[in-house]
C-alpha cells in the first residue's frame, strides 16, 4: 500500500471551517489574521465550487460566526452553517449532508478555533474515518501558542497534512491553464498576514 502524499482535487474534496465566532474574537491568538486567512478560503471554495460545512459551537452562549466569514457563506448556496454541542464538527448530520453532496469524499480542508479542541477532534474523527485531512496553519488557532503548536503536531502524528492557505489554493489549482486560476490568483496575490508560526526575521 503506497503512502498517503495529501493529493486534492476539486470533485472530492470539502472546506471545514470551524467555529470562528464572536465570542472568541478578544480571547483567540492572532484571531484578526486567522479570519482574513479564512476568508480568502471562503472566497475560493465558492470560486472552485467547493462544499463549505461551517460550524457553530453552542452558538446561544458563544455567538454565531463573525460577520466578515457569515457575509461570504450567505453568498454561497454550496455552502451550510450548523450548530453544535459536540466538540468535533462530524456529527451525524453534517456527514450524512455531506456524503449526500460529495459521494466520493477523499479529503478535508480544516480550519478554525479552537486548534487543540474542536479542531483537533474534528481532524482525528476525520481521519479515523479514512478521510484526508489538510490542517491550515495560518486560518487556525488557539487562546495559547502552546496549544496551537502542540495540535498541528498532533495532528501530524495521525497522519494529518499541515499546511497554508496559500499551498493549498495552489494544489488545488494545478495549473496556470486552471479557468478560476486568475480568481483564486487575486486572493492570494498578497501574502498572508504574520500570525507568530515562525520567528520573525
């Protein structure tokens, strides 16, 4: 059996955005940076005509998804926003809708708050469920570095791809001659905003 090298294509593949919400805004490291990053993946994913399953936790208490990221999935009907309790987004429901719309489902972008509990759980579900899973570093975050840093190792443990936005568009993409190359090409043209992943130089 030949080892996983983290493929994507478009037909097989979903956004998992998790769980940015207001009530997080002032207590999430780098939350500004992290939501212009989902955004632009937002913004992709309904250039690419990919499915978005978006998630509330506990949204009575905790608040809905900030209105920079509501405002764009409003925009897309390939898109669905759901609350939960459970701290991992694959609850019955959203994988049976999901299955439903991507028959041959192989892989899942993830990104969200917070890495090391609603993430983290999400990605290892996903992975026990012999799905891929494409973590992004730069739209994912916890209250403490620590957390954030020790989850994408985690997650990497398990077999879980870590990457960027911009990687992942560009995996994605394929090629120049891709007919949404120059869409996605304005998203990213500028670089992600510096978010503590690496020492500054």
């Amino acid at each position: 059996m030949s080892q996983k090298i983290g493929k994507l294509m478009q037909n097989n593949t979903a956004f998992f955005l998790c769980d940015i919400q207001d009530k997080f805004r002032n207590s999430i490291t780098y939350f500004p940076e992290i939501v212009i990053v989902a955004q632009r993946l937002l913004k992709a994913a309904k250039i690419l005509n990919v499915p978005v399953v978006a998630t509330e936790q506990y949204p009575r208490g905790l608040g809905n998804t900030v209105p920079e990221l509501a405002e764009i999935l409003k925009e897309n009907e390939n898109a669905k926003v759901y609350d939960k309790t459970l701290f991992s987004m694959c609850t019955d429901n959203i994988m049976t809708d999901l299955r439903s719309k991507v028959p041959d489902l192989k892989s899942v972008v993830l990104f969200g708050i917070e890495a090391h509990v609603c993430v983290q759980q999400t990605a290892l579900e996903l992975l026990d469920q012999g799905l891929e899973v494409h973590l992004i570093a730069d739209s994912t975050s916890s209250r403490s570095m620590t957390d954030r840093m020790f989850t994408f190792e985690r997650i990497r443990q398990a077999g879980g791809f870590i990457t960027t936005s911009e990687s992942l568009l560009f995996m994605l993409l394929k090629d120049a001659k891709h007919p949404n190359f120059k869409e996605v090409q304005k998203l990213i043209i500028e670089s992600a905003p510096y978010q503590g992943l690496v020492p500054k130089l």
